[in-house]
C-alpha cells in the first residue's frame, strides 16, 4: 500500500509504492476492469490465498471496491479500482509532493522549478 514511510524510490514503476503482488492486481483491474478473485487468478498466476489478502489490504486502504453479485444462487465477490490509474497517480504524487514540501519547505518548491526547466 502506498505508505509514505514505505516507499522504495530504489524500486521499479509502481512497486516504488505498492507491493509487487499489489502492483499486479491493481495494473490488472485498471487493464481488465470488474474481476473476481478467480479470474485475477488466472489472469496474473498469483495464488488465490495471496490475492484474496492483498485485496483485503487494497479495499480497506480505498485502492479498491468490493461488490457482492448474485449468479444462478450463487454469491461472489467482485473487485474492482477505486480509481482509474491516472487518478491514483495524481494521489500518490499528491502526498509525496505534500510531504517534500512539508518537510524541506522552499527548497522543495525551488527544485520543483528546477525540474521543468531538466525536461
């Protein structure tokens, strides 16, 4: 989960801010959309245990949804993001940006400007 005392920057993409399973069940519920526990399953190759932890971790941190569907009497979970990909990119790079500057102040927002200009 994203934890601002957890990031890695020395980690590849998203793995920076979720974990390596949760990386690859949240890049495929915004590829794919609405799943169950099962077809993300066969979808990423993770163990079923693995993913039904770790998308009780990514619903009680709002990363996910989890909705209740009715088939021929029989109940199943559905997963699906909270927010689209961009949308949880703007909330990460939101609070890291929130954090650097609450720390470094205007240096934080100096080298900010320095960015742009590196582009």
């Amino acid at each position: 989960m994203v934890k601002l005392d957890q990031i890695n920057i020395s980690n590849n993409g998203l793995t920076k801010f979720f974990s390596p399973i949760e990386t690859r069940i949240m890049k495929t519920l915004w590829d794919e959309g609405k799943m169950t526990t099962s077809e993300l399953t066969s979808k990423t190759d993770i163990p079923l245990t693995s993913i039904a932890g770790t998308l009780d971790r990514l619903v009680k941190a709002g990363y996910t949804n989890r909705g209740v569907e009715t088939i021929n009497g029989r109940v199943r979970y559905v997963y699906e993001p909270t927010f689209s990909e961009e949308e949880t990119a703007n909330e990460i790079t939101t609070r890291i940006l929130d954090s650097l500057v609450d720390t470094f102040g205007k240096v934080a927002i100096e080298n900010f400007s320095k960015y742009n200009d590196k582009k």
